[in-house]
C-alpha cells in the first residue's frame, strides 16, 4: 500500500514529529513551525485522504481509525517505531485514537484545536452527503469564517488555505466528516499516557475552548494553553505563540536545547564550572549565550557541529580571543575533529589572520592536545 503524501524535514537521525492537518487543509497547514521544529526533530507532515497528494481511496474505512491506521503504515514506511504527534482538529482526533489504542507508538502527544467529540453526527453526515452531491466549493467559500477570526481572511496566508480546500476530492472530504460523525473517545481519555499538551484558540467556534478544557479534564497530567487572537486554525493565526508552546511540550525550547548542546560540545565539566561561577548580575548573558548561540546558531541545521567547530577556531584566532580558543579546541575534540584536521584548520587561519596570530593558535593547541593526550 502506498502510503499517503507525506513531507520530511530535518535530520534523518533525529526524533520522529508526526503533524496532523484539519479537515480542509494539507501540509501547508503547518508551514511557520516547520523550520523550528525540524531543528530537533524528524518533522513528517502528512494530508487526509482526498487532501493534497494523498488519493481518497486509500482510506479503506470512513474512521479516525481507519486514518490512523494510514498514518502508522507512514510511520512504519519510514522506518520509524515511536514518535511524537501533534495535530489539529480531525488531525488531533488522529493522534487521541492513536494515543488511546496503540499507546507503544506515541512518546507525546499535543491536540491543537480539537475535541474528543466533535459535535452531533448528524450534522457531520448531513455535511457529508452535501459534499458527496455539491462538491466542495460551497464549504470552501464559507472556510474563512470558520477558520479565523474576522479580518485575518483578507490575508495572503488565508487565501492560500482556502485555495487548497477548494482542491479536496469531495470523496476524501465527505469520507474524513463520516470519520468526525463517528468519533467519540470522551470515555476513554484516561487510557492516554503520553505526555499531553492541549492548546486552544480563545475565537475558536468549530471546537470552542470548552472541548480543549475537556480534553485537558481526561488526560492526567496534561497541560492546557488558551491562545487569545486565533480561531480554529490557531498554527497559521497565531504562529508562534503555537511554536512556542510546542517547543516548550517537547522540551525544544531555545534554552532547553541550547543547554543541551552546551554540553555536548563543550563537555559537562566546563557548563558546571560556569553555572557555578553564575552570579545575579551575570545570569542574563549567560542564558544569552545558552538560548542564542547554543540555542539557535549551533543547533540550525544547515551546517554540522564540526563545520561549526572550525568556523569558530577561524573566528576566535582572528580575533585574539585566546582563552575561548583553548575552550573550542577542546570542543572541536567532542564535536569529532582529529587531531590532524584541527592543524589544518590552523594552517588554513595562518595565511587569512596572520602568522603570528596563528603562532599563538598553534601553542594553545599544542597545549590542549598535550593534555588530552597525557590524560
């Protein structure tokens, strides 16, 4: 079975993040979040059946069941066992059944405007069966005033959503309100183990707050974010409050990771010497550097660590700043430079800083390595 049109971002390595859309809409549902998140994460966005690139007919049954079924044999296409999920509205239903039925695959969970039911099922298969007559357009022309709070829809962002609604197979549409019609897991919230975030747009009128408060109610030890300013597409309204709350969900915060990577480079010993040196008066430059350089710069994707290693010993032996140069020798080391290419980097700096910039370089490196080398 070919499984459903998919988009992966970041390191092929690293945790696996699952991004469900709502009804109506596809991967670009998630746009504004992707380039943060992918910076820790495996980001897989996937469409609905009859959304996007993913054909109506792959849905063998009209249920959040059968979606989630979909979405494993995804996982289980890309070689992936476990994995963070998070999803909007029919999206977060998905990752609910999936958090409820197949627990052993879901590590976290966060359900962005969604509910544990979705209002009476008969307005769902009366929806259902306008589509399945009248196509699509007449929903899409009506999509704005469910989706945002007024005045966002004058957007180009809006627009664009809405275009794409207006490409849904109506069989895929029809099939995705027959799954809402059924769905009901208000019984059953208990069961969900993962740590669970709920967020909910304070404007939203498809699943009020009350749904999020009852989804937060059920699932112990979850936690509830209420977002002012957004409707029921809270990612696109209100991007980054929604960013950071799932950075803070997942433990991806820039300070979070920043520590992280802090010591990984430049060893748990020197980050505990500089915690203990951290006084009231120089805690802000400290978190600073931690949610900044470490946070951001080190942890972007676009290059890897002992790139980024050797662009600092460039840096730091141009400018003279020798005692942080003898800190990111040591740290090239962690990142995996051998001995002979940090000579080359020093090599290198000799012909674009200066020789006796780089004479100083190579006594400092000298004599790191001579420690390393002893200990």
């Amino acid at each position: 079975m070919t499984p459903v049109h998919h988009i992966t971002d970041g390191r092929a390595d690293a945790p696996v993040l699952i991004l469900g859309p709502s009804l109506g809409t596809g991967v670009r549902l998630w746009d504004a979040q992707v380039a943060a998140l992918a910076r820790g994460r495996r980001v897989v966005r996937y469409d609905l059946p009859g959304h996007g690139g993913t054909p109506a007919a792959l849905l063998r049954e009209p249920t959040v069941a059968g979606i989630a079924a979909l979405v494993l044999e995804l996982a289980d296409s890309l070689g992936v066992r476990t994995f963070a999920y998070a999803g909007v509205s029919l999206g977060g239903a998905v990752g609910t059944w999936l958090a409820v039925h197949r627990p052993e695959r879901v590590e976290s969970l966060a359900l962005v405007c969604s509910s544990a039911r979705f209002g009476e099922p008969e307005a769902w298969r009366e929806r259902a069966r306008r589509v399945r007559e009248e196509g699509v357009d007449g929903l899409a022309a009506t999509a704005a005033g469910r989706w945002f709070t007024p005045g966002f829809e004058a957007t180009d962002t809006a627009r664009a959503l809405v275009a794409d609604h207006r490409t849904v197979d109506p069989k895929g549409y029809a099939d995705c309100c027959d799954a809402l019609a059924a769905f009901d897991l208000r019984g059953e919230l208990a069961r969900i183990q993962a740590p669970t975030l709920v967020v909910a747009g304070r404007q939203d009128t498809a699943t009020p707050p009350v749904h999020a408060r009852e989804l937060a109610d059920g699932i112990d030890g979850s936690s509830l974010v209420e977002i002012n300013g957004a409707a029921h597409l809270a990612p696109v309204q209100q991007p980054q409050r929604v960013l950071h709350a799932l950075l803070d969900h997942l433990g991806q915060n820039a300070a979070t990771r920043g520590a992280a990577v802090r010591r990984a480079v430049l060893g748990d010993a020197h980050v505990e010497r500089a915690t203990a040196a951290t006084t009231s008066f120089t805690a802000p430059f400290q978190d600073l550097i931690t949610r900044y350089a470490w946070g951001e710069i080190w942890t972007r994707p676009g290059l890897d660590r002992r790139t980024r290693s050797c662009i600092t010993i460039t840096a730091l032996i141009a400018r003279g700043h020798d005692e942080e140069l003898a800190m990111h020798i040591r740290a090239a080391r962690n990142n995996g430079l051998s001995r002979e290419e940090i000579q080359e980097v020093l090599l290198h700096s000799a012909v674009y800083c200066g020789v006796p910039a780089a004479n100083t370089a190579f006594a400092i490196a000298n004599r790191i390595l001579g420690e390393e080398a002893s200990a």
